[in-house]
C-alpha cells in the first residue's frame, strides 16, 4: 500500500481508504449494507491488513450510528489509524439542526466525538455547500477547533470551483486553518470534476480524496449494455439513484473498454477502474465501501494493480468528458503558459 500526503499537510493516508456508508443501514442508507459491529471489525481488520490507515465517516451515515458502529469496532486500534468525519447535513427537524453554521458545526462535532469515542478527529469535513450562512463564520468555528485540539485537519466536500476558491480566500485574508482535503466524486463514469476541482485542488495543495469511485457499482463490470441489473444490487433500490447518469450510452461503451481491459489482465473491473483514478493527477486517496468481505477484498487489491500506459490511454480515451468553455479557447491559445492546475485538465486534449 502507498501513502500519500494529503496536500499541503504533513500528513500521509493510504491510496485506500475505507468508507462506513455501509455500516448501521438506517433509513435510506438500508440500499447500501447493513453492517454491524462485528462486520466492522472484520473489515477494518481486512483494511489494516492491507496497509489501510485511513476510515472516513460522516455524522449523518444512517443517522449517526455509522460513527457509533465504527467508535466500537476501532476500540484499541485508534491510534493507528486516521479519522475523517463530516458534518452540514440535517441530524434532525430543528431550525438550526443543519448547515455550516457554528452552532451546528460545534454541537455536530461534539456528537461525533462521542460517537466515535475519541477526543478528537484527524480530517473534519465540511459535507457540502451552505449559501447562507456566511463563510467568516464557518471557516472561524472550524479554525477554533483544530486551535483547541478536537479537530487535527479541515477538508471539504461537495463545493464548486468558486465555492472552493471563495472559502480558501476567506481563510487566507484572517489567517484561518486553511482546507488540506477536497473530498470528490470522480470516476471513469463522470469526470466533471476535472473541470475545476482537480485543477484547483492542485494549484491550491489540496489533497483530493475521491468518493464513490466505482460510480456507485457501475464500474464493477456487473451491469452490462442491454442487460438487467442485478437482482439485490442498489441500481434496483429506488432508495438510492446516486450518482446519477448522463450518458448510458456513454457508460457502457466505457465499461465495455473496462472488462476488456480486465479480462486481458486477470483481474476484475472494479480493480482497473481504481487504478486508473490511482494514476490520475492530484488524486491522494480512493475512498472504498463494501457491503460484502469479498466485495471488499477484491477492491484492496487495486493497490496493488499499475495499468500500462496502454491501458490507461484507452480508458482515458473513451472516458473522457468534452472540453468546455473556456477551456476548449484555452487549449488553442493558452498552452505556451500552462501551470500544474492547467496541465492536469489541458494536457491530454491538446496531446489528442
């Protein structure tokens, strides 16, 4: 396994990291696994195992007992392993039960804390955009938790390009902690992300760490051009249609490129579709969930897979989103001053 640094931080996480989407089963969360305690310690086991040194939760994951379930099945193993939590989304009907505000973000953290029995968390993320709240406010309440110790790094999750842009400037101009970890979706089935995000992420030394990588079980070589999903796979849950897609057509032309590439190699889909993000620029960390031991197992094994140059051309060939503007203008008539943000987006359309 390899460890990364998370952007511009000292701290390194592996290229693996294990999600707890699957864990309690809650609510809507039921579509995705229902994974108690003792399937948490098994796979937390098998994770470590493989070099995993990295956990990410969120305080919402079926109403909190995500975070309960891993505080138990992490019990004697803290302190080798980092802790990334979130927090924005509703914990209840309350008029202040959501958001970025600080009462939420403080009393959220408190929770979490508890939940997860600990006294503080490595990465804290922010889930998602709040336009209403202001941003002093926000960035000030999560400055004050890593300054007394309860919080050890920021992330954030879910912001546009600008948003992104607007929170840094905001921490810059009054000397707040600034985000170290831009959680993302991001895979071979929508790499919109590569707009905006990547490039700003890498100009601005975020690390980025991707969510939901195989596209919700799309990419996993299951779900096959004319064919019907498979009985008992989220696909058929009307409970949960995320992420959503665009282009089917799209889509399967690209998994048919991912078994072929899978089939020459020996390997399963799910493995070259991790790989290839794992070579992709600015990517530090691919957060995987399982709700099966063997789903799981098969996923660790990506990072020990290197696709060819000749692989990851062709997946990077039949994936790859069409250049909007500006940046179609920008890879005629700005290429002789590129930065690293910009090579990581315009490279591979002017080398095409």
């Amino acid at each position: 396994m390899e460890f990364r640094e998370l952007g511009r931080s000292g701290l390194r996480i592996s290229t693996l990291s294990l999600g707890t989407m699957t864990f309690g089963g809650k609510d809507n969360f039921g579509a995705l696994g229902r994974t108690d305690v003792s399937g948490a310690r098994r796979q937390i086991g098998m994770a470590m195992d493989a070099g995993v040194n990295c956990v990410d939760t969120a305080d919402m994951y079926s109403a909190g007992a995500a975070e309960e379930i891993l505080g138990e099945a992490i019990e004697g193993h803290r302190d080798q392993l980092v802790i990334s939590t979130k927090v924005r989304m509703p914990a209840g009907d309350g008029p202040n039960d959501a958001g970025l505000s600080r009462h939420h973000i403080i009393r959220q953290l408190e929770g979490s804390l508890q939940r997860l029995r600990t006294d503080y968390v490595d990465i804290y993320h922010v889930h998602e955009w709040d336009g209403q709240t202001p941003l002093e406010e926000t960035l000030e309440a999560l400055d004050t938790l890593v300054r007394t110790g309860k919080v050890r790094y920021l992330g954030v999750s879910n912001y546009g390009g600008w948003q992104l842009m607007k929170a840094l400037a905001v921490s810059d101009a009054h000397n707040y902690q600034r985000f170290v970890s831009n959680q993302i979706y991001y895979s071979l089935e929508s790499r919109d992300s590569e707009y905006d995000l990547i490039p700003a992420s890498i100009d601005q030394g975020l690390g980025v760490m991707v969510w939901s990588p195989l596209a919700g079980g799309l990419l996993t070589g299951k779900y096959r051009r004319a064919e019907k999903a498979p009985e008992g796979s989220r696909r058929v849950d009307e409970r949960w249609q995320e992420p959503p897609v665009r282009d089917p057509d799209r889509l399967y032309d690209t998994i048919e490129v991912l078994v072929g590439v899978a089939e020459g190699r020996g390997v399963s889909p799910a493995q070259v579709a991790l790989a290839y993000l794992l070579r992709k620029p600015g990517v530090t960390s691919l957060v995987i969930g399982a709700r099966k031991d063997d789903q799981l197992a098969n996923n660790l094994r990506a990072a020990d897979l290197t696709l060819t140059d000749e692989e990851f051309a062709a997946l990077d060939k039949i994936s790859r989103p069409e250049l909007v503007y500006p940046y179609w203008h920008q890879a005629h008539y700005a290429v002789d001053r590129l930065g690293p943000g910009d090579h990581a987006l315009l490279d591979q359309y002017v080398a095409a």
